[in-house]
C-alpha cells in the first residue's frame, strides 16, 4: 500500500514539472512574439517610405508615421476606418478616382506592382504624386487576413527628373557648340551643334583631348582656360580660333563654366561655341563699304548738310518751327508761327525774333528771347516753357526750344527754333492737381466721419460691460450704439450710391408716386437730426396731389440728404423750409434755411464728387461732401435738375429741384403685398455660420441661436464642407475672402453633392458691387447681404428662400 502512494505522489510531481515546463515555454515564446512585435513597430515607424496596414474588410489597422504626414490622417482616427476613406487616389492626367491598391490585393490575393501616374489627395486637400504597391498578408492557415500598402512622395523626383529632360533637350536643340570636359582637359560630352561645327561625331570626339579641335598656336591659351576653371572662375564670352575635322579654321565665340558636384567642388566644365565666321566676313566686308562710302559722298553730304537740316526741321508740321539768322533775325518761320501771331510772314521776316508778336507784351520774356539767341549762337542749346500771346490777346504756354545748327565741323550755321502749345496740357495738369488735392481732402474727411461714430460705439460697449444690472442704461447704450452703426453703414451706402451712378449701374424701381409720399419720406428721415438741432422746419404742398415717375426711395434719399445738410449748416435754432410747386409740366421743390450760406466761389462745383467748402465750417459740422453730389445724380436719372444758391456766408441757401409730372388718367399700379420676412412661429432651422472671422461667425451664431435655431461654425472653406456634410444645414451664411478654400469654391464643392442641392447658400460678406453678386450667383449661391447685415433684411431674405421664392441677387 505504502509502495503504491510512494508512485503516485511520484506521478503527480511529474505533472508538475511537466505543467511548470509547458507555462515557462509558453512564456518564452510570448516574449518573443512581443520582442518581434516591438521590432516591426519599430522598423515600420522608422522607414522612409509610408505603410498602411489593413484587415480582411479593408479597414486601416495601423499608420506610420510617414503615412500620417502624407494622408494628413492620424493613426489614432484613421483606425477602423474603411481605407479609401484615409487614402484616397486619382489619376494624375484623367483626375478621376484609382482603384486603392491594398483593396486590390485583398480581392486578387496577390501582390499589386507599382503604379504610375497617381495623386494622393490628402485631408486637407494638397495633393502630391507617389508610387505605390500592396500586398497581402495570411494567416498560418493560408487565408488573407489583410493586406500592407507602401507607398512613397515622389514630388521631387518628379520634378528632378522634368528638370533634367528639359536640360537634355535644350543641350541637344542648341544651334550652338555645347561640350563638357575634365579639368585634364578630356571631352566628356559633345551635343549634335558640335557635331555640326567641328564636323566629329560624339563617338570620333567624347574620351579625347579637348586639344583635339585647337590649333598648335593657341595651346597655351587652353591650359591658361583649365588653369581659370580650376579656380572655379567662369571665362565671359570671348573670340578664338577652332579647328574642324576637315582643317578649316573657325573664328568662334566662347564661354566657358565650370561644373561642380553636390559638394560644390569643380570638377570640369562646360564650354558654348558659336561660329561667328561668317559675322567676322560680314563685319569686314561692311566696313570695307562704309569706308567707300563715307569718301564718296563727304563733299555731297557738307554741300547739302545745312539744307538738309533746314528742311528736315522746318517741316515737323505740328510744331511751331522757325528759322533765324546768328544775329537772332527771322529768316523763315512755319504758318503755325505766323497763325500764332496773327501777323502775315513779310512782318516779321528780316526782324530780330524778340520783337516779333509773340513777346511784344512782356518786357521781361523780350530780354529773355534775345538772351536765349545769344546762347544759341555760341553753339549751346537753350530750352524753357515760357508763355506767349496770341493776336486776339489770349496767353498761351509753350515748351521752347532755341536750338544751334551746324555742320560737320561743328560751326553754327543757323538758329532752329521750335516749340509745342501745352496750353491745354497744362490746364488739365492743374485740374487733375486739383482733383487730387480734393480726393486727399475727401479722403481725410472720410476717415474722420468713420471714426466719429466709434468712439460712441465702444464707449457703449463699455457702459454695457459696466452696467450689466442696470436694464435703462443698458438699453439707452444699445440704442445709441444702433444709430451710430446706422450712421456708419449710411456713409458707406451714400459712397457706394454715387460709383454707381457714375458708373450708370444705379437702377430705378419707378412706380406712379404722389409727391406727398415723397416730402413725407424725406421728412421722416430728416426730422430727428432737425429737431436734435432745435430747427423749426416749415413744409407746403400744393393742395392738389402732384404725380409723379419716381423711385419713392431714391427721390426721398435726394429731399432727405437736402434737409439734413440744412440742418447741419445752420446755426441751432435756425428754420428751415420745404415748399413744393406745380409749374406747368414739372414740379417744383424748394429747400431753404438760415444757415451759414455757401461763398460764391464755391457754388459752381458745389455738386461735385470731391467738392468741399471751408474747412473749419466742415470741422464743426461734419459732413463728406457726397450727399450733394448723390442728390444731383438721383435727380438727372429721374430727368430732372437741381441748382443751388446764396447770397453769401451767413445768408442762408438755397436748393431748388425740378422734376416732370406724370401726366393725368395714369393709373396706378397695383400695391404688392409687403411680406416683412418674418419667420412663422415655431420653426426651427439647421444653420451653418461660415466666417474666417471669429467674432464675426460666433456673434451671428450667438444671434441665430437665441431666435431658436440650431448653428454651427466653421472658419475656412474646406472646414465649411466638412461640417456641411457632418451637420446637413438647412442654410448656410457663406464668407467668401477666406484662408485654404475661398467661399465660392466651397459652394461649388457643396453643391456638387447630392445632400448640398437643396441647402440654402447665402453669400454674407463685406463686397457689394454688381460684380461681386453676380460672381456669388455663378458660384451657387441662393442669395447675397452685405455687412454689416440687419437682422430683418436676413430674416425677410431666408423666408422667401426657404418658401421656394427665388430672389435676384
């Protein structure tokens, strides 16, 4: 019995080592497989080229490092992702998508070889060409349990290798000699332009001495060439003497450079040789026959050489010309000369040329001609702009010149006197001086008007940072700081009003109008800065209604901007008076105050662009000189005119408008339906809010969201569509001048897929002109607002948009 516990305890301690053996293998080996693991990680993580491994599905399971960079993917999103998803391809020359690679190998269970001509379009969208191949991976049973993509940036070889073709091909095109050589003076390459000049082929001359095409005399001159490139000097274009094949000796031109390696060491050079044997033939045979020339035709030419500048003088023809003898007398003058003066050509024929009629009213300019005559004569050119006097008595300008003829010996033969009128060209240099002198003016104006409201604006910033508890002062700062920003925005519409009529891209929404509706237009837009000045304004209509052809906007703009100019300049507590008149078939508007008048001399330009009268009246009143100009461009377009009058500083002005009437018996068109955009109760939209400007994008966001919507930002335009495919917007409020991807790339992008069809896209940006809103409707957009945007107009805007009603942009 003891025998047989005695085997037993003996089995079982066998077991136990047996147990123990199997676990410390099992452990061995699993370090192994974790060492063998490590190293491919970090073998993979450490190679040039770029790895993605796939499972069976085709999904990614790991990303080096590389592959990172390049996908713009990182491992840690891109895991679990279907691969086309992370590594997307398309032909280079077709653009249109390329079968992934790994998804291939997957499916043929076979490596997929290299493949040419394929661009990786990355996440952020810069796209890069590569070389790229996959293969397989099985499991110990034999079946695919994924697949490894390698693939490789070859941007620079690309471009190294183009490089390299264009340079090959120039070599070989070159009309020139173009050969390289070893600083021992060995030929190492010889293009078809050598073979050409030197009559050797590449295979005669490449492996032999350079010496081989220079004659015996000019040896030393090649060794003083390699002595030159050794110093890594480059030798400037000089001539020579070559040899050919067949013992012809070339007159040559030739450059030579020498060619370094990476590390910028000399190692031979290139030489360019042009033959210029037949030039140098050409050369001496032309001046073989100028020299011929010159003996036959010197006593020809000093025979003729005073007429011949005479005559080709004389006859410019736009030109006042003359001729006058060394003593400064007249001896020919052009009939340009003679209509100046008014005189006929024997008056002034044979007299000294400053008593002629040109100067005959200025002492000082007689002195000056007969000074200029003098300088003349003794061989120097005299030139100034002068002024002179026509026969009627009127001053002209001229460019003069009194200038010495001679000959070929250098003696004075005659005087030449020449001159251009610039009247004109002066009158308009001095007009443009002024043009430019009122822009700066304007233009300082302008940055004073824009700053004036800002300071009100962040001071009510500030008082509602300061007062968050106190409701009244709160509401009074928003309400200032709502005028303010109007008064901005006005500004900027006024100048924008005025291209646009310059440039007659205004359009006028004309309708039958009683003129009552338009004085009361005006009135209502004026009244608040009249009675902020304390005026009494006084209006009279006539008692029978008064129609009129007229956009009731823009005609109330024009009586509106009349109104308030009378209010600035007056004085407070001034009156003011709008009186309007039927006369015949037009209709007369009046407005008049006690203001501060306009100078006489400012009145005939006081609807000009740029126009401004005195500075210190503008500073205590402000104001930028358009409204008036805006106010004659609206009224000429509705065929009517506007004049202005004072009797002086301090007498008040003036402003009459006179329009036609619209005849009796029109009807009137029937009123449309006024819809004010507002939304109906209740809904709510999906909205994306687009805006490299961050405080731009998260104020509207903030404004969208507390009337119910549900928005979202993005801040470039490849981050616009991707949140445009991850949220699905029912509208989106599109930027246009942004970084990566501008606005109209990104609706474009949008629209060309199948979701972004029916979104809502709405250009909101600070460009405004009739080009810009016709760029946003040929990139996709459903409609286009200016900033600063009111909340009304996006309202009003979205309802028709969202109801199916299409609005012209």
């Amino acid at each position: 019995m003891a025998a047989k516990d005695d085997e037993e305890e003996r089995l079982r301690g066998v077991a136990l080592q047996n147990a123990q053996s199997i676990l410390l293998a099992r452990r061995r080996a699993e370090e192994a497989l974790r060492k063998q693991s490590e190293w491919l990680r970090v073998t993979l993580a450490s190679i040039g080229d770029a790895v993605i491994s796939t499972d069976a599905e085709g999904r990614v399971t790991f990303m080096n490092a590389v592959a990172e960079t390049l996908t713009g993917w990182p491992q840690a999103e891109a895991v679990g992702r279907p691969l086309p998803d992370v590594f997307h391809i398309v032909n280079e020359r077709t653009r249109r998508p390329v079968e992934n690679p790994a998804l291939r190998a997957l499916r043929e269970g076979a490596v997929v070889g290299l493949a040419n001509h394929t661009v990786l379009i990355a996440r952020d969208g810069t796209e890069r060409p590569i070389d790229d191949s996959a293969a397989p991976m099985r499991g110990e049973s034999g079946a695919s349990i994924g697949a490894v993509l390698v693939f490789r940036d070859v941007t620079e070889r690309q471009r190294a290798g183009e490089v390299g073709a264009r340079l090959a091909a120039i070599v070989e095109s070159s009309e020139d000699a173009i050969v390289g050589k070893t600083l021992d003076g060995v030929i190492r390459s010889w293009n078809a332009g050598a073979e050409r000049l030197f009559g050797y082929t590449a295979e005669e001359a490449v492996g032999r001495p350079i010496t081989l095409i220079v004659p015996p005399e000019r040896t030393d001159e090649e060794r003083a060439i390699l002595e030159h490139l050794r110093r890594g000097e480059r030798i400037e274009p000089f001539d020579t003497i070559r040899v050919s094949k067949d013992g012809r000796r070339l007159d040559i031109s030739l450059t030579i450079s020498p060619i370094r390696d990476d590390a910028g060491h000399v190692i031979g050079a290139s030489k360019i040789a042009r033959d210029i044997t037949e030039r140098r033939r050409a050369e001496n045979a032309l001046r073989e026959s100028e020299e011929r020339y010159r003996r036959a035709a010197a006593e020809a030419a000093r025979a003729a050489e005073a007429n011949a500048k005479f005559r080709a003088f004389f006859e410019q023809g736009t030109n006042f010309a003359g001729v006058l003898a060394l003593d400064g007398t007249v001896v020919e003058a052009n009939r340009l000369c003679l209509d100046a003066c008014g005189f006929a050509r024997e008056e002034v024929i044979g007299k000294p040329f400053w008593e002629c009629g040109w100067w005959n009213r200025s002492p000082a300019l007689m002195d000056m001609v007969r000074a200029a005559c003098l300088q003349a004569a003794g061989g120097r050119l005299f030139q100034t702009k002068t002024h002179y006097f026509v026969a009627g008595g009127a001053e002209r300008v001229v460019d003069f010149i009194l200038a010495p003829v001679t000959d070929s010996a250098g003696r004075v033969l005659f005087l030449a006197a020449t001159g251009t009128d610039v009247t004109e060209r002066r009158r308009m240099e001095d007009a443009l001086r002024e043009q430019d002198r009122r822009k700066d003016e304007f233009l300082a104006l302008l940055a004073h008007e824009l700053r004036n409201p800002l300071a009100p604006l962040r001071n009510g910033l500030q008082v509602m940072r300061l007062a968050e508890g106190d409701a009244n002062a709160v509401a009074r700062a928003r309400g200032m700081m709502d005028r303010q920003l109007g008064h901005m925005v006005r500004l900027i519409d006024d100048l924008l009003d005025v291209s646009r009529i310059n440039s007659n891209k205004m359009e006028l929404r004309r309708s039958r109008v009683p003129l009552a509706d338009v004085v009361g237009g005006a009135v209502e837009t004026s009244r608040p800065t009249i009675e902020a000045a304390g005026h009494e304004l006084t209006v009279s209509l006539p008692p029978e209604p008064v129609w009129l052809d007229a956009d009731l906007t823009r005609l109330a703009q024009v009586f509106g901007n009349l109104l308030t100019n009378s209010a600035k300049y007056t004085e407070r507590g001034g009156r003011i008076w709008l009186t309007a008149a039927r006369e015949g078939g037009r209709a007369s508007v009046v407005v008049r105050d006690t203001g501060i008048g306009i100078p006489a001399y400012a009145l005939p330009n006081i609807f000009d662009m740029f126009s401004q009268v005195d500075r210190s009246i503008e500073r205590s009143t402000g104001g930028l000189g358009i409204g008036l100009a805006l106010v004659k461009g609206l009224v000429e377009m509705h065929g009517g005119t506007v004049e202005a009058a004072s009797a002086g500083q301090g007498k008040g002005s003036t402003f009459t408008v006179s329009l036609p009437v619209l005849e009796e018996g029109t009807e009137s068109p029937p009123e449309a339906a006024v819809d004010d955009g507002r939304r109906a109760s209740g809904t709510k939209r999906r909205m994306l809010v687009v805006d490299d400007n961050r405080d731009s994008a998260t104020s509207m966001a903030m404004m969208l969201r507390l009337l119910g919507d549900e928005v979202r930002t993005a801040h470039d335009g490849v981050e616009a569509v991707e949140a445009a495919e991850a949220f699905r917007p029912q509208v989106v409020l599109m930027d246009v001048g942004m970084p990566r991807l501008n606005g109209y790339d990104a609706t474009r992008r949008i629209r060309e897929q199948p979701w972004g069809r029916s979104v809502v896209i709405v250009a909101l940006t600070g460009w405004g002109q009739d080009g810009d809103r016709t760029q946003s409707r040929e990139a996709g957009c459903d409609g286009h607002l200016v900033k600063p945007v009111n909340l009304r107009d996006l309202e009003k805007l979205l309802g028709e948009l969202t109801s199916g009603r299409r609005r012209k942009l």
